[in-house]
C-alpha cells in the first residue's frame, strides 16, 4: 500500500478499501522501520497524525465531502511552522521551539485534511545542497546510504523515495526542491514565486524563497500543488490571481505542438555523461510525444550562480538576525554581569553550523557600505538581465528543459570542505528563482555508469506553471512505458516491507 | 557652572540645526500587523507572530498609515514621491524584534517641503521658512524595564524586562534640511516648529501628539559655527527631547556646552546626547567603539508604494486648513484679544469653540463657556475637556436658551454641570431638575409684595428715590424663587411696585 | 578588492553579532578570498545602463486595512522565552545607548 501513489490511496480512501488511520500506520510503522538508516525524519508527530488521520475517517463516515488528498499522508520540511509542533530549520538555535502559529502552507494542508506525519531534515535554514548541514545530522540517500539525498530538502526527497510518505512538502530557494527530487528519483516543483504563500515558511532569502510540492509523480504533485497555492493577504509577494490549472494539465499530458526550448548554456561540459544520455533521451521521447524541440540562449545563465551568491546570503544575514537569544530559541552563556550583546554573539557562534555563517558573513559584506554597489547592487542587474535572458527564449518556446543538476548524488562528506564545488551543484536550478519563474524536476532513469538517478527539469513562464505539468506528465507516460515500472522499483530494498 | 552667557555665544557663533521629529500614528492597527495600538495595555497583550518577529511571519502594510504618511507630506508642502519603497535598517538591539528596523532609506514616501513658523522677536513677529527635507515611514520599538541596580537607568542595570507592545507601531520621521540664519532666536524658532508640526498633525487627525506619551518625539541636531563662516560646524544630536520647553532649553543648552568647548579649543564630538529633565543639561550617550554600518536594503517581503495621481489629489481635497492660517482667521472672525487666543490655544478648546459657533451660539459667550466654567469643572475632574459628557451642541443650546432669557446665567452653571454630570442632554437635565426662570409676572408680584412687607422701612427708602436700598428687596425676591427669576426682570417689577418705574 | 583580511572578517563577524575563533576567523578568510572571486564576476556585466531587479514580480501597492486582530495571548507569546517575568521577556542586561 505504501508503495502506491498518492492518488491511488485517495481512490483506495474513497472507496473504503483502507481508512486514513490504517494507511497513516504503515507510513508510521515503515518510518520506525527504515528512517534509522535514512534519517529523513527530524520529528514524528504518531500522536497527531493519527488524530487527524482518525478525523478525516469520521469525516469520511459522516458523508462529508472531502478533497483529493484527505486522509493522505505528508512529510513537511522542518522549516515551514507547524502550531504547537517543534520547528528546527535544521539548526540547534531553534531547539525545541513550538512555534504558536500555523503557517499558511500548513493551514492549507489541514483544511484539505492531508496528515502531516512530522518534521523532515535539511540543510540549516535551507542553506546547502546535501542535507549535511543540518545540525541534526545528515539524510542518506534511499538509492544508496552512503550518498546525500540532495539539499536543502534532502529530508522530504528521502522520506518520499523510501516510501516513508507518498507526499512531501519543500521549499526552493535555488534548487531546494528540484535537485533533491533529481538525485533520489523523485518529482519537486517550484511554484512562480508568490504562487505558494511564504507566510510560516521561515526565511532564508525572501525574494527567492518558494514552497512547492513533492511527490513520486507528477499528477501526485500537481494534486498537492492545488492544495497548498493560492492567493494570502499574509504574504504582500503572493500572487492575486487564480491557481494555474496544474491537476488537469497533468492528467492530460498532452505536448503535442507544444515548443520546448533546450537551453545551449545548460547541458555542456561539466554535465556527467549519464546524466546527458538520459537528457537527450528524454527529448527523444518528448518529441515522439508531438513536441517541437527547439535550442534557446540565456547567455547570462552563467552570472546566475555568483548573483545568487550574493543575494541569498545578502538576505539571510538580515532574515537570521532575529535568531538573537532573546524571544524564543536557544540561549548561551547567560551567566551573571553577562551583557545581552555577548550572550546573543555566543548564542550566535554555538547555535549556527558553519555554512550558515559563512553565509550571514558573505551577506554582510555584500551589504556593507562601501560595497553594496560592487555586490549587492549588482547581482540585482544580474538578475535583471536573467529575467531578459528567459523572457526572449519563452517568445520562442512554451517550456524550456535542461538537466536538473550537473551530476548524480554524490557520496557524504565529498564537498564538505569545498564550498564552491557545492554550489555549482544548483548552476541549472538556480536561474529559475532569480526570474521568479515556475520550475519541475522529475526522474529521467538512472545514469548507466553508477546505476544512481538523473532528473529532467522544466522551466514554464511566471503562472504557467501548468505548462511544465503538461510536459512533465508526457515524458513520464513515455518512460514508464519504456520502464514498465517506476523508476523507484530500481532502488535498493530498504526494509522486508513491500 | 558655566561662565558664558547664552549673549557671549551668539555674539560669536551662529546656531546651525537641524530636527528630527518621530510621530507615532493613531491607526487602530500596527505597521505591519493587526496587533492593537492602544496605549497602556498590560505587556505583551499586543504582539503577534509578526511584531515578535517569529520565524516565518511576514508584515503587510497598513494602508491608513500610508494614508497618514502622505497627509502629512502635503500638509508639509511636500512632493510626494511617486516610486518609494521600505528598506531594511539592520543593528541588532533588543527592544527591536527582527534586528532590523523596517524603515525608508534614498526612496522616501515625501520630500522636499516646508514650514513657515512666526516667533517674536525684538522687530516684532517674525517668520522662519524651515526646509523639510524628507517625510518617511517606520516602525516603533518594544520598550525596555531594566531591573537592578541602583538607577533603575539601563547603566548598572542586572537585566532588562521587554514589553513589544510597541513593536511595530507605525512612526513617520519628519526631517529637516539644515537650518541656518536662526540666529539668537534658535531655540524658540525650534520650539514654534515642533509646536506648528504637533498642531498640523492634531488638525490632520493622524496621530496623538503627545509629547509627555511619546507620541511625538524629538532629536534635535545643533551645530555652531563662527559668524560669517560658511564651514559647517561637528554637530550632536540630542535625543529624548519630549516637551516643547524642552526644545527650546536643550538646544540653549547645547549651543552654550559647543560654545564652550570650541572656546577653550577643544573639538565638539559628534555623538548622541541624552536630555535630562531636571537638570535641562544632555548627557552623553554611551559612544560606540565603531560606527554601526546599517547595511540598508529594500525590504524583499514589501512592495513598492506607488500612489497614482487620484489618491493623492483625494487626499489633498481632504486636508485641513493650515493651523497657523486658521488661527488667524478665527481671531480676527471672532474679535478675539491676543491673549485671550493665546489662553484658547493653551488650553486646546479652539475646535470646540468654533464648533459650538457653528451651531449658532455667540462666538464671545462660547468662547467664556468653554474657557471658563467648563475649563474649570475638566480641571477638577482631572481630564480632558473632550472626555467630558458635553458637546459643541449641548453649549451652543445652553447659550441660546440664556440669550433668550430662559435660563440665568446662574442656571444654565447649573445645567453645564447637570449635563457634565451625565444627566442628559441640557433639556433633560432642566426638566429632569426642575430648573426654570421664573417670569410668571403674577408670582414674582406676590414675592415681591411679600418682601416689602416684610421690610417695610427699605420698601419706603426705595419709594423716597433711594435706589441701591432695592438690591435687598430683589435679593429676598431671588432667594425667595430659588435663584429661578431673571434678576432684571425683578428690579423692573419692584421699582414699578414702589413707584420708580422709568429708573 | 575581492580579498579580506582577518581584521575585515573580524568586524563583519562583530556586525552580525558571531563570536568566532581564531580558527573559525582563519579559515573563513582564507576561504571568502576564493568565494568573492568568484562572486565578483557580477561586475562584469552589471553596467549602469541596466536596471536592478529586487524582486522576481512587478508588484505595487499591497495593503491591509487598518483592522484589529486578536494578537497572541501573553502566555504564547512568551512560550518560546529564554526566560521572562512579569509578563515580559527577561533578557541579559544591555549595554548601549539608552532607547
């Protein structure tokens, strides 16, 4: 049962073959099962999960008219707030804290009547591309444990391809989502920025911060996407407009006629070979399923990475100031004459992990006086110019696709010590936040030289999003017949239960 | 203490400022948040995920503020810009939830305004054109309590206790270009402006003005330089200037304590000076080892503010008359004597009176009602003249009623105090208390032949041309009716009785 | 220019209130001398003639009316609190100006 997609256990729901409590419990018991070797848990909510699983049953029992996903299970990246339930952002200054209020994400989920069975890992505050920065230690990757799971959401991405939840929640701020899906062979979606409400989603760089939904397909995405998008007077960056029609374009999947730009700038040197194989291989499949492909430009993709490196981090040191010691969180070295300013500067050394000071330093800088023109100032005209870059290739094209990431997951602890190696994982991922666009990653088999997934990501315009579901639902009809399996019966068997 | 005089500094120097004046709006709502803004409430009662600065709560602007922001920039001659944006003021402090302070940086919402004041000076009035140089909007701060120690000042202190209450009330800085060619008259030229801003932002209706709250807040910049000298000179600025005397005495203060200094050689320090009340000397603010980089950037989770051409002019059409303007013309509308305007504005009846004349009453007889009787009973009671149970109408009825002779002065004291007493409205409170001017003729007749009678030998001095003896008769006759008879009309009937009539 | 020294990344730590190590200091300048080489390729094609972008959407104007909402109680406000008293945040005394 776990096995099964998302909307299968709502159909399996609806028709009273299992309840939500039945179906909650073997997500409960394959977590106790497996997540020790995982570790894409941070916190699981057994209490709560099977308190809303059990209303949705009497809910059910009663008649009511229930949507899609009622009575499916979730796994909810540990950064957007849950009321009353511990959230960490990965990092130790947020140690058992509870927060009082439910982010809008999460209202959303409730009132949709999806479980949210816990907290997942990721990176601290989002930041990294491994899920090794998280202070609670790393996720391994279900393909292989030896591997990271993709970062920041590492946590969401594992828990789905290790069966542990058919749905996840994560959030993109370059890439977050996407790479992840890519190297556990899963589907992610970033949402047009403002699409998904921020408000609960604790910050790392606001103008590039979006939730999004994950899945093991793309309808099951697009079920969750409807779920969780919409207009929030709570959020002054969330868009005012209805939700593309994201469910409808996947169950039809049709491509035919449609332009999809393969962006030159992304798919060259630096991309491993399996990962190109299964690239071209799937616009093969792309094109037989009726798509014109054709080549676009985005000359300043290659500037995406270093304005992202400046902007993010710009950001995040002013979005991490609040984490102070002083209202909620961790507190060090409150010891008698004590000043406030050291005891926020001790918290602030003990409670943040390494990259993330990097970060809050690098930002500090970027913004400083003196320097803001050179940095700060002007990665925003990059970004500028990466909008200009997107906006002439879409007069071309209705989509555009690229590779998700340069390379397959690669083993714990192998960029650990180089910063810079990390960060060019996100180099195909990362333009799409800067121009605020709508990006998926989904699986496109597994590279042939280490047998490890490869993810195929579409870009669509600002709210058209719909567009990259459409592709995105073709190509995976495509290779699921060519498969004859999804891909994910290819992974390794974690625990006895199938 | 000091051996210079304030005359031996403007002999020398010339008083360079510039002001810095904080006004916390009188929206309903915070900046950014729902949380309440009222005054007083008991600590923490209004804060939210928003002015706590929780991780992952995100801020909307309040549209009043906006509202109150450009009423302001117009009211101050300014442009209003038609691209600004906020901007994040980053330092860490821990009356400041987010460890930065939304603010406004180079795209301010106003710029470029100004306002006239007049002072009196050894020529006569005088006007001073001060220069504002933006209008922006931000946010206020929680407020400390520091515990321990032996000053219960924030030095020496063991801890501190944070109230965010505060956090997040919506402040406007006003702030002016530099102001030169003040002269001696320095410090009353800041305080008419402090005063005329407070006065224009009452007129507005945008905020409370009040100083002794905190709702209206002061920096004053000073500078000195020589006279004659075009060089700028190091200037401080002093905070927690919270009365309009106050302005005055720490700028006097400030420019004799630079004057010191550069007399004996030494250099002014450009730092924050705190004010003192008691002694009117500022005290120097802890100065920081390095100066603070604020690191401003605009505020990715807010929009840009971009009021098209309608709103403004709607809001336009809407300002008030200017309050200096105003004040002149109703002084000259109601032939009011300087100093009886001075005492109106003092104690802040104005509106009211010309509230109570626009109902019909006699601008001299409202004005007397207000200043006097209804002064003095808000007085005893301690509050303000508008927490009073009594109305512009309610007046303006009372002084018709005594002009038509239905009521007494001594009465219609009665029903001012019957209505204040929450009685009712002036009708009720007469019918309720039974208060009526006696002019039943007939009665009055028979008190007043009952009082000759009873004083048969005043009743004859009268009757022999000897009128100061009536007034005893009438006073039996008015205390006979309770007060209740028009005293005019008594001495009408009773010289008529005793054969004095046409007297 | 895209190098600092110890003493710069000392005062940024300072500015972002981070106590730091020697070796925390000496590792991040070592390190940030890389980052900002890379960082800096920005320059090269952000010229004056083209605009900043702060944020992905052209949004403007976004407002909420001047509506009161029931806050947090006091006690969920300070539920996450270090520490607090009479109803107020309890924290270590500051040093600083005086607000």
């Amino acid at each position: 049962m776990i096995k099964n997609s998302a909307a299968e256990m709502s159909a399996a729901l609806s028709s009273g073959a299992t309840t939500s409590v039945a179906l909650t419990q073997a997500h409960l018991d394959r977590i106790s099962e497996v997540d020790g070797k995982v570790h894409a848990f941070l916190y699981v909510d057994t209490q709560g999960a099977l308190e809303q699983a059990k209303k949705i049953d009497d809910a059910r029992a009663r008649g009511e008219k229930l949507g899609p996903l009622a009575g499916v299970p979730l796994a909810l990246k540990d950064v957007l707030v849950q009321k009353d339930v511990p959230t960490t952002c990965g990092s130790k200054i947020l140690e058992g804290w509870r927060p009082p209020y439910d982010s809008t994400v999460v209202t959303n989920l409730k009132s949709a009547g999806v479980v949210i069975l816990g907290k997942t890992n990721m990176d601290e505050f989002a930041m990294g591309s491994s899920t090794e920065n998280s202070a609670y230690g790393p996720t391994h990757n279900p393909w292989d444990l030896t591997r990271i799971p993709g970062g920041s959401g590492g946590g969401s991405s594992a828990a789905l391809a290790a069966f542990e939840a058919p749905l996840a929640i994560g959030t993109d701020t370059g890439g977050s989502i996407r790479q992840p899906a890519a190297v556990t062979g899963t589907v992610g979606v970033k949402p047009t920025y403002g699409g998904v409400s921020r408000y609960g989603l604790v910050a790392f760089s606001s103008s590039l911060d979006q939730a999004g939904p994950c899945a093991r397909t793309v309808l099951d995405t697009a079920l969750l996407h409807e779920v969780i998008a919409g207009h929030d007077p709570k959020d002054s960056t969330s868009i005012n407009a209805p939700v593309p029609q994201v469910v409808a374009a996947a169950k039809s999947g049709d491509v035919k006629g449609m332009k999809i730009g393969v962006v030159k700038e992304l798919n060259g040197d630096g991309y491993q070979a399996g990962v190109r194989q299964r690239f071209e291989e799937s616009l093969e499949l792309l094109a037989k399923a009726g798509a014109e492909i054709v080549e676009v430009s985005a000359p300043n993709f290659e500037y995406a990475l270093a304005a992202y490196y400046l902007i993010a981090p710009s950001e995040c040191s002013s979005n991490l100031a609040r984490f102070d010691a002083m209202r909620y969180g961790l507190r060090v070295g409150d010891t008698d004459g004590a000043s406030a300013e050291s005891v926020m500067n001790m918290t602030r050394e003990v409670g943040f992990g390494r990259e993330v000071k990097r970060r809050i330093l690098l930002g500090t800088y970027a913004l400083s006086s003196g320097y803001y023109d050179a940095y700060y100032g002007s990665a925003q005209k990059v970004r500028t110019l990466i909008t200009q870059d997107f906006n002439k290739a879409f007069e071309k094209c209705d989509v555009m696709v690229s590779p998700t990431c340069p390379t397959t997951a690669f083993k714990i602890g192998e960029k650990a010590d180089d910063p810079l190696a990390m960060y060019l994982n996100d180099i195909a991922t990362i333009p799409v936040n800067m121009a605020g666009i709508g990006g998926m990653s989904l699986p496109s088999g597994v590279a042939p030289e280490d047998g490890l997934p490869v993810g195929f990501q579409i870009m669509s315009p600002v709210m058209q999003d719909q567009r990259m579901y459409s592709v995105g639902a073709a190509l995976e009809a495509a290779l699921l017949s060519k498969w004859g399996a999804p891909l994910l019966s290819q992974a390794p068997v974690l625990g006895g239960v199938a | 203490m000091s051996a210079l005089t304030y005359e031996d500094v403007i002999s020398k120097y010339e008083p360079v400022l510039g002001l810095e004046v904080h006004v916390e709006l009188n929206t309903n709502s915070k900046m950014f948040c729902g949380c309440s803004t009222i005054f007083g409430a008991e600590p923490n009662t209004q804060t939210c995920p928003v002015c706590l600065a929780m991780p992952g709560a995100l801020p909307v602007v309040n549209e009043k503020a906006i509202e109150s922001t450009i009423l302001i920039g117009l009211a101050l001659n300014c442009s209003i810009a038609p691209f600004s944006r906020f901007a994040r003021k980053n330092y860490f402090y821990p009356d400041m939830p987010k460890n930065f302070q939304i603010s406004q940086y180079d795209e301010p919402i106003c710029v470029n305004g100004y306002v006239d004041v007049e002072i009196e000076t050894d020529e006569g009035p005088q006007s001073f054109r001060i220069e504002i140089e933006r209008v922006h909007m931000e946010e206020d701060t929680g407020k400390s309590l520091h515990v321990g120690g032996s000053t219960g000042r924030i030095h020496g202190a063991d801890y501190s206790l944070l109230d965010y209450n505060r956090a997040g009330i919506p402040l406007v800085e006003i702030v002016t270009k530099i102001v030169p060619g003040t002269g001696k008259y320095a410090p009353e030229v800041a305080k008419a402006y402090v005063a005329e801003l407070r006065d224009i932002l009452r007129a507005l209706g945008v905020s409370d003005v009040k100083m002794e709250q905190g709702s209206l807040r002061c920096d004053a910049n000073v500078s000195l330089r020589l006279i004659g000298s075009e060089v700028l000179g190091t200037r401080s600025e002093t905070k927690n200037v919270n009365s309009l005397r106050s302005v005055e005495r720490a700028i006097r203060g400030e420019m004799i304590r630079h004057a010191e200094r550069l007399n004996k050689g030494e250099k002014v320090v450009q730092e924050t000076r705190h004010f003192q009340e008691d002694t009117g000397l500022t005290r120097s603010g802890r100065s920081k080892e390095q100066a603070e980089d604020y690191r401003y950037f605009p505020e990715p989770d807010l929009v840009p503010v971009v009021p098209d051409a309608q709103w403004i002019e709607k809001l336009r059409a809407g300002l008030p008359e200017r309050p200096s303007l105003r004040r002149k013309r109703l002084q000259e509308q109601w032939s009011v004597p300087d100093k009886e305007m001075a005492a109106m504005i003092n104690a802040d009846v104005l509106n009211i009176v010309e509230e109570t004349v626009l109902l019909g009453a006699d601008p001299t007889k409202a004005r007397s009602w207000w200043l006097g009787e209804i002064s003095r009973l808000a007085n005893e009671k301690d509050v303000a003249i508008t927490a009073l149970a009594i109305t512009a109408k309610d007046v303006a009825e009372i002084v018709s009623l005594v002009a038509q002779g239905e009521l007494t002065d001594k009465l219609a004291r009665q029903v001012v105090e019957g209505v204040i007493a929450g009685e009712g409205t002036p009708a009720q409170v007469i019918s309720a208390r039974g208060i009526k001017v006696v002019n039943d003729d007939s009665a009055l007749m028979a008190a007043i032949e009952s009082a000759c009678a009873a004083q048969p030998e005043t009743a004859q001095k009268v009757r022999d041309g000897h009128l100061p003896a009536a007034g005893a008769l009438i006073g039996i006759v008015m205390k006979e009716t309770k007060g209740q008879a028009d005293a005019a009309r008594v001495r009408e009937l009773l010289l008529g009785h005793l054969g004095q009539s046409g007297n | 220019m895209s190098s600092l020294s110890r003493d710069d990344v000392a005062n940024l730590a300072r500015l972002a209130r981070i106590e730091m190590t020697d070796q925390e200091l000496e590792n991040l300048t070592t390190e940030f001398a890389v980052i900002l080489n890379a960082v800096a390729r920005v320059q090269e094609v952000a010229t004056t003639d083209v605009a900043a972008t702060s944020h992905p959407l052209p949004l403007k104007n976004i407002f909420r009316s001047d509506v009161v909402i029931p806050s947090l109680t006091p006690e969920e406000a300070l539920s996450g609190a270090p520490a607090s008293e009479e109803q107020r945040f309890r924290v270590p005394q500051i040093l600083g100006e005086e607000a």
